[in-house]
C-alpha cells in the first residue's frame, strides 16, 4: 500500500489491475481480453478513546469485462438481461464498499467494534478472494465464490463484535440480495439476512474462522428462495527469507430451500501461493464443487434430464506462476500465466467436451512492497 500521515489521519492506498487474455476451453471456447481490478483507500483517525477507520472499494469490471461477464468455465451465480449466469464470472460493482468502522478499546486486551457499510462486507465467509494472500496472483475467482464468500458486496450491513486477545465474535445485520445488474448504482432492500462468525488467531502464521448466515431472497430471479451458508476456513501464511508462503483451506455449504424443493450444495477450496527469491510466484487452486444452475432448459432437453435443478460435483485445477518485471518503491509490475483442468460427471461431455483445458496470460500491476519498518515508524 501507499501510506501518508496527513495531521491527525493515517492515510492508505491499495490497488490491483490484471489484464490480459483469458480463454476457455472445450465445446463452449471463448477468447477475450479483459482486466480484473480494485482500488481501496482507508484512512484512520484517533476518535476518543477509540479509533475510527474509513474505507473505500472501487472497481472498474463494468467497463473491462466482456458483455455478460468474465468468461470462466462451469461458473454460476448472478444474472445478466434477465437470465442466468453460466460459465460467466459477474463483473464487480463500481461502488464495491463504503464503510466506516469504530474500535474502542476496553481494558488492555480486549476492544469493542461497530462497522456500517452501504454497500459493505457482513460477518459471513473468509476474506474475500480478491483479498487472500493465497489467491494474490490469481486472476480468476474461485467457483465456490457463492458458496464461501459471495456476501462481500451488500448493500446495507451492520456489523457490531468484540475481540479478546486472539478471539473475535461478531455478528452482522444486512440486505442479502446479491447486487442487480446494474453495476453503477445503490441497491435499496430489506436488511432481512443476519449472519455470526468466531475467529481465532492463536499466533501471526495461522488464522480460522467458522461462520453462518441467514440469506433472506437472495437472487432477484428466484424471490421465494432461501440460503442458510454455513463456512469454515483455515489459513497459514508464513514470511521467507526473500519471499512469502500463504495458503488457505475452505469449506462452504449453502442449503437453499423454496417452496416444495431443498438443495445442499458444497464447496471446497485449496489454494496456496509461494513468493521465492522476491520477485517469483507460483500458485495453485483446487476445488470441489457442487453446481446445481449449470444447464439450461436447452441442456436438460438434450442430456434427457427432466430435473429442473440437477447437481454435479465439479472439480478445477489451477496452476499457474508469475514473476516481477519491474518493481520500484512506488509500483511492482509483474507478467503471468497458468493453465485450468477440470473433472466432472460423464453426463456434461456433449456440452464441455472430455478434457476441456483453460488458460490465461496476463499483467498484473499493483503498489510496490511496503517498507514495514516505515510503516511501524509512523506509530
């Protein structure tokens, strides 16, 4: 990040742009040109006895996404023009988050917080992908994205917790409709979903959560239908001599119920990220997934199935690497590839083919490392 003292603020800057060419492979190949990107500032400023933060989230995928989304195979969640998204990934909002959040300390190891954010990020999954240390090279998002850790833009939560030491327990209130299509404005609902979550942190390597939420309505699409996301994530990071290891494990489970109809569907995700010799990266992400939104009427008709919802478990296999190009104090530039294999029922064949193959090539651009020293300087 960049930083600044500016009088009394603590002044931050963080970004992420990658852009390159994605192709996806198989019977429903695609190739386009795309950017993925994010730009957050905070600020932090003594109030009281306490500490008051403020925090921005911007994206440009409206305007860098391909119509329709980010082509991604076996990918569901969202809409576009009224219809479901299938092998898309749904672009980002311009207005990610919005947030300001207090801390006060209450006695020498413990604090209480209360978080506001229109759109915000409820007390329910693990850090967003885009955010993991485990995912930070990666370009895509993982396809258990709706199972795990989708609620991080709702527009509409309040979030109020404790922590003690290496304990925090919290628990949110928030509008759990997913964003519109409209990726420029304000979604206004019923702040009806609720949602708890306990972290632990027993030493700086290691970090857990497990979490559950209520997610009232959630599609726009499907009004009468109710998610219960339950999730759980383990995750180690661990600095090298010239470099970082970050890993991260995670599980989530929705169980959607309408009217006459219940579905559980699960999610499990490995992803892991080495950083070698500064300015290396390889990284990899496995995943398990139940899809249960992959075909359409068309598809059914022509597999022969007459379920309207029938469930696959997907598998994707990433492995990918990059490496630093260019860095200084300001800016760290860096080129990237990684190729994706996947498995999944004999039944989708005649729609994705017996071995489809993904792959991107892309650039990726974001602030140069943090002189931490500096940073604890400032304190």
């Amino acid at each position: 990040m960049y930083h600044k003292q500016s009088g009394d603020w603590l002044l931050m800057f963080h970004y992420n742009l990658i852009a390159g060419v994605n192709r996806q492979g198989g019977p429903r190949s695609v190739t386009k040109f795309e950017s993925a990107n994010w730009f957050m500032p905070m600020a932090f400023h003594k109030l009281g006895n306490g500490t008051l933060q403020l925090r921005g989230m911007f994206s440009f995928e409206p305007f860098t996404f391909p119509p329709g989304g980010s082509p991604l195979l076996l990918q569901t969640g969202e809409t576009y023009k009224g219809q479901a998204l299938i092998d898309r990934q749904h672009p980002h909002d311009l207005f990610m988050e919005l947030s300001a959040q207090y801390t006060h300390p209450l006695g020498e190891h413990a604090t209480w917080f209360a978080y506001f954010g229109y759109p915000g990020e409820p007390a329910l999954g693990p850090v967003a992908f885009m955010h993991r240390a485990s995912a930070s090279e990666n370009p895509s998002a993982p396809l258990a994205h709706h199972l795990q850790d989708s609620t991080h833009i709702s527009f509409g939560v309040l979030t109020s917790g404790f922590t003690y030491r290496w304990l925090k327990l919290e628990g949110s209130v928030f509008n759990g409709r997913e964003p519109d299509e409209n990726r420029y404005n304000f979604d206004a609902h019923k702040w009806n979903s609720r949602s708890a979550r306990l972290s632990i942190m027993p030493n700086p390597n290691w970090t857990m959560q497990v979490s559950y939420g209520f997610l009232r309505s959630p599609e726009g699409q499907e009004p009468d239908t109710d998610i219960r996301r339950a999730t759980a994530s383990l995750q180690y990071n661990k600095q090298l001599k010239r470099g970082n290891w970050a890993s991260a494990f995670i599980w989530g489970r929705n169980h959607t119920s309408r009217p006459g109809e219940t579905h559980n569907l699960n999610g499990y995700t490995l992803e892991s990220t080495v950083d070698f010799l500064d300015k290396n990266y390889l990284y990899t992400r496995l995943e398990l997934v139940d899809k249960n939104e992959l075909l359409r009427a068309s598809d059914r008709a022509l597999l022969g199935i007459t379920d309207d919802h029938p469930s696959f478990r997907i598998g994707a296999y990433t492995f990918g690497g990059a490496r630093d190009i260019w860095n200084s104090a300001k800016v760290s530039l860096a080129l990237g590839s990684d190729l994706t294999f996947y498995s999944k029922p004999l039944v989708l064949d005649r729609i994705y083919g017996n071995n489809p193959v993904s792959w991107k090539l892309f650039f990726r651009v974001r602030p140069g490392k943090m002189d931490m020293s500096s940073m604890h300087g400032r304190h």
